[in-house]
C-alpha cells in the first residue's frame, strides 16, 4: 500500500542557483549571467518572490527600488530592405533593439501577402540595419515601403505615470541598480520592502500604480493601472520616499478596464 498523505510538499527543491551576488550584478548583454528575459523563483527572509532578468535601454542607471517598465513599441515605417533576413532602415540606436520581437505589419507592394503578419526576432541592430535571428527567416522577402513593429519584451526604462501594468517590468533589485545598456534583475511579484514612491500619503491595502520610476497612489484609477498593495501606510512627510509593497505584475489583470 502506498504511505498515507502527511504532506503537500514532496521531494522539495531550488529551481534556481541565483546568489546574493548574482542579485546585485550589473553587466553588459555580452557579459550577462542568465539569459535575457529569465524568469526565476525564489524565496527569502521576505517572502516569496518572481524576478526577471532584463536590460536597461532607458540612456541613465537605475538605482535600487525604481520601477521599470518595457520599451514602447517602436514603428519602422516604409523600411527599405529586400531580403527575408533583415529590414533596412534610419535613426535606430545600435543593439538598442536586441531581443525585440520584429512584427510585418503591412506590406506596401501587396495588400496582405506575406511577410505580413508574420513575426521573428531581432538578432542585432546597427543604426540602419535590424538582422533577423538565423533560424527565423521571413517566409518571403521584404518590399520596399513595408512597415514593421518592434515589440520589447525584457528591454526596459523607467516607468511612467499611466503605465498599464502588464508593461511594467519591475522593481530594480542590486544594490547599486545597474547601468544603461546592462542587465540587471527586477522583482515583479511577493513582497519587496523598499520600493520608491511618489511623495505623498497611502493607505495600508490599497493598490499602487506606476509613476515615473516609482510607484504611487492609485486615486480613481481603475485596476488595469494597479502593480501591487500597500503592505502599510506610507506618510507623507517620510523622509525617505520607499514603502513596503506586494507586487502584482507577474499576475496582474488585463488591459481593459473592469466591467
């Protein structure tokens, strides 16, 4: 007969090898300790947490406690290219753009023909060319004057008041934050203790919202705005603008608003 049920947990293990060290780290895409976009759980004296290994686009450092929310999309309008591997077009920042999901839009020469609709991945970027991850060519080549879309997923920058909380990112974890163009960790949902706020008063068990690089009371704004709660109430004359709060991005609620 097999042994009665005595627990809800069996045979527990570490999911992750991350280290406090590994948790302060602040190093170049080249030199980075996970791969981008990692998610990782784990638990410490604060409870139980999910964090995201992400890189920093926004041109300034990060410090400890900011929020950080993903890139908006970027439009690459009548790009000029004609091969299936990369797109040709101005104005980008070089390896801005790694990592980000490339999306055809609309083909300019034939209404709904491929590429369009189709998506891949950029492998590098110079200031004029995105190259395409090798083993995810477009299925034709592009035309000149298609559009395309660039969607971020772990690349970051500060965090801005109205952002939807399925495109903040995270709390920045090290330490010493870490530096533009490098990869650090940010926590994205359980308990953080020391999270920026926006200067003012917030009630204990009231959600908080994205603000810029920092989190902030949530008014009348409706739940698609909410990244965490309160853990406490947080004054308005703290010296020192941090609060404890439960973040709620890894499972927030939707873009709409509620019914």
């Amino acid at each position: 007969m097999p042994t009665p049920l005595t627990d809800l947990v069996l045979r527990l293990g570490s999911i992750t090898g991350l280290s406090q060290a590994d948790m302060n780290s602040d190093v170049s895409l080249a030199n980075s300790m996970a791969r981008p976009g990692t998610i990782a759980f784990l638990v410490d004296s604060y409870g139980y947490r999910v964090i995201q290994y992400v890189k920093n686009i926004s041109n300034s450092a990060y410090a400890m406690g900011e929020l950080v929310s993903k890139v908006a999309n970027t439009a690459v309008n009548n790009q000029t290219g004609t091969v299936a591997t990369s797109a040709t077009t101005t104005g980008l920042t070089a390896d801005d753009h790694i990592g980000r999901l490339v999306y055809v839009l609309d083909n300019g020469t034939t209404a709904g023909a491929a590429p369009e609709g189709e998506t891949t991945v950029c492998a590098g970027n110079t200031a004029t060319r995105i190259t395409f991850d090798p083993k995810m060519d477009l299925s034709a080549a592009l035309a000149s004057g298609d559009d395309l879309v660039l969607i971020s997923n772990w690349q970051s920058t500060d965090s801005a008041d109205g952002d939807l909380a399925h495109n903040v990112l995270g709390v920045v974890l090290g330490n010493g934050g870490f530096a533009d163009n490098n990869m650090g960790w940010v926590q994205k949902e359980g308990y953080c203790p020391n999270v920026d706020y926006l200067s003012g008063a917030i009630t204990a068990g009231d959600p908080v919202v994205a603000d810029v690089a920092q989190v902030g009371a949530f008014g009348t704004d409706g739940q698609e705005l909410w990244v965490g709660v309160a853990l406490a109430g947080i004054s308005a004359d703290q010296a020192a603008d941090i609060g404890p709060v439960n973040l709620k991005i890894f499972t927030c609620a939707g873009p709409g608003t509620a019914p």
